[in-house]
C-alpha cells in the first residue's frame, strides 16, 4: 500500500477510472488502458493509480459506506471517497483544490460499525455473501477475507528459453526483485515495484505474468513431447504457452476459441516465446468438435466461469450482473464438458478447470457428467484456495477416458 498521499492529477484519474467501471461498465482493465494512453506516466506513478483503484474496488461498499458516498456518484462525489481511502489507510490527505471533506467524527462513527459488519468489512456485496454461505459454509469466511486483499505478482518462466534460476538472475540484473514459489516449479514472485515490461526479459520471451494458482492448473495437464494436445477454450493463451513448454515444442498443440481476435493475441505471444507447436483454429461450429472425435491424448477445458476466485485481481466482478449471468455460465459449462469431452480418444486424459471456487462451477458439474458418461472416471480433482495458498482461486479435474 502507499505511504504518501496521491497526486492531484494522479486523483483526478483514480476517480475517472473507477467512475468509467462503475457508470460505463467497463472491465477495469479497458478503463486503465483508456485513461494511461498517451500519458507520460512514471511506472511508480501508474502503479500507485492502479494499487488505490483496485483497492477501492476490492472494498467498495465498505469506503462508500464510510464516506456516504453512492456508487453512481463517483464523478461528482468521489473527491470525499478519496479522502476516506487516505483516512483508512492513515495518510496524509492529498492536496486536491476542490476536495469535498468529510466530518471525522461521523467517519469514526461509521468505522466502528463497519466493523461489527464482517462482510462489509471484507467488501463483500450481499449476493456474494449468500451465495459463499449456501456453497462453502464455514469456509466462506476466510475465503471472503482474501478475496478483498491485494493481489501478488507471478511470473511463469519460459522453459523453452530458459530456466527459473536464470531469469531470476536476469531480472536481477535489470532491477525486478523476485523469489522462487514454493510448490510451483515455473513460478517467481516479483517482489519490487517494477516495470515488468520494459525488460528485456520480457520482450525476449523469458516470461510471462500468469498468477501462480493457474500455473498449477496449466501443470495438471502434465502434457508430453509429442502428444496431441487440444486446450479447447485457449482464450489469449496463457496456459497453452504453459503446456507448449511441456511439451519441449514437440509434438501437435491445438489452441481453439470461439472469438478470433484472442486466437490472434496468442499467436504473436507463441512467436515471442518460440512455441512453435501452437496451432491456432477458431471453433465456428459444433462441426469444429466432431471432426476431433477421440483424437488427442490431452483435452484442457478452461470453462468461462463466473470468475469468483479471482476477484482480486478483477475486483469490478463484485459489482456486475455476476448473479443473473451464473444460471447461463452453469448451463454453458455442461453443454462445453459434454460437447467437447469428446476429443479425448480413450486412455486420454480431460482436465476440466475454472477460476471459480463455487461448488456449483466446479465439482458439482463434474459429478454431474459422470452420473451420465460412464466411459470417464476421476482420476483426482484440487480447489486451489485463496486463503490457504495465497494465489488466485482455482478448481481442476482430471478425468481419464476408459472407453469410447
């Protein structure tokens, strides 16, 4: 966190990024980009707008409370909210000329009973407590309590360019603080403020940004040299670049998706990590999933999720439409296991995986599958916990087929 107050030009974007997320309903992501380009922005300073922002978004109902702020009024209120986030925090105010202030004795007041509110404490919103209660039960609290916490950093090291001792040594030398991550044999975590990429590291390929929980998940499909491997919900590609280093580069690498311009993402990344395996293929049809009928050895569904493990990192997630959408993401997720579930020829392995630490998403779907295709069995599955590992939340199952 910060040990000085922002800037007031520094201020005027914090408000206008979230004020973007909050009233346009842009991913956070897109909001950051729009309002950085074309600034000359020192990394340090960036990365101060970006800590604050997420921050406020990890907690937002709880510094709306305190501030007596209403979401919707960022444009015109969100001066007093960012008086609040320095209060909390215990900073010095930040000189802004136009600041709203707050009366500190009705701060204090509504600190201390936000405290006997251990959700809104957590910056949890409603829905999202329910539904943590009703599927994790007294698990909930703990996993609540991480999710409003800030993210760590992890880089995935490119073993087909190098080691993990080597690019630590490499960023070393440029200035990136990292230490190696116990249990995931690929992962650093960057424990400076730095930017990642301006390094050379970076623009030669030696690595990529990819939390260390989806490390684990990447390293479940345990692909090998010469496999035929599908990862059948690509996306920009993270994992496939995961499993193309498994597999040395030898061997058949498929990256399918249902949207173009990811697929195009993933190939420029491919060429910069030397993943030459990588076959990109958009699906445009079921036809697409027939015509690879009982044809690979390794299948990866990475399903589109509800995202409830990684909020994080994605903290504008609490404030959608995340509980009308998760009925049509439960059904999707059923029709992707079944439908695509039949690429795997038999003695292949079907790593089904979310970023989502609801039951629903995640074991419930795949007891649900095999109720109804006898010809798979589990061989294991993980819940990869927020709280208890400090990564993002994760759930995967390998499932083997055993017959056509």
């Amino acid at each position: 966190m910060l040990n000085s107050p922002l800037s007031p030009s520094s201020t005027e974007l914090v408000i206008n990024v979230l004020d973007m997320v909050l009233s346009e309903g842009k991913p956070l992501d897109r909001a950051y980009s729009h309002h950085f380009s074309g600034l000359q922005l020192a990394p340090s300073e960036q990365a101060r707008i970006t800590v604050v922002a997420g921050d406020i978004l990890r907690k937002l109902n709880l510094y709306c409370y305190l501030s007596d702020v209403k979401s919707e009024e960022m444009s015109r209120m969100g001066t007093r909210l960012i008086n609040v986030w320095h209060m909390f925090h215990e900073l010095e105010l930040p000189k802004m000329q136009y600041a709203l202030q707050v009366d500190e004795r009705e701060y204090f007041d509504r600190l201390e009973k936000a405290k006997a509110q251990p959700a809104l404490w957590d910056g949890c919103p409603e829905w999202l407590d329910t539904m943590g209660q009703a599927q994790l039960g007294d698990a909930w609290a703990k996993e609540r309590a991480a999710l409003s916490t800030q993210p760590k950093r992890y880089l995935r090291v490119n073993l087909l360019k190098c080691t993990r001792e080597d690019l630590g040594k490499k960023l070393r030398n440029e200035q990136v603080q990292t230490k190696e991550v116990e249990g995931v044999d690929t992962a650093l975590e960057v424990t400076s403020d730095s930017a990642l990429f301006r390094t050379e590291s970076f623009k030669k390929g030696w690595f990529e940004q990819q939390d260390a929980g989806s490390q684990l998940v990447a390293a479940a499909v345990d692909a090998k040299p010469g496999m035929r491997v599908i990862d059948a919900c690509a996306g920009a590609g993270g994992k496939t670049l995961s499993i193309a280093a498994q597999m040395q580069g030898k061997g058949r690498l498929l990256a399918m998706d249902v949207e173009q311009w990811k697929l195009d993402s993933l190939k420029q990344r491919a060429r910069r990590a030397n993943a030459h395996n990588v076959e990109t293929r958009i699906i445009a049809s079921s036809k697409t999933i027939k015509r690879l009928k009982l044809s690979a050895d390794r299948v990866l569904l990475d399903v589109p999720c509800s995202g409830l493990g990684v909020l994080k990192r994605n903290p504008d997630a609490k404030w959608r439409d995340t509980p009308e959408r998760l009925p049509v993401l439960v059904e999707l997720q059923k029709h992707i296991l079944q439908s695509y579930s039949r690429m795997v020829k038999v003695g292949g392995m079907l790593i089904y995986a979310t970023c989502s630490i609801m039951p629903e998403e995640n074991r419930d779907q795949i007891d649900a599958f095999l109720a109804e295709n006898e010809h798979f069995k589990l061989i294991e599955d993980e819940n990869i916990s927020v709280a208890d590992s400090g990564f993002d939340g994760f759930y995967l199952a390998k499932l083997e087929r055993i017959s056509e």
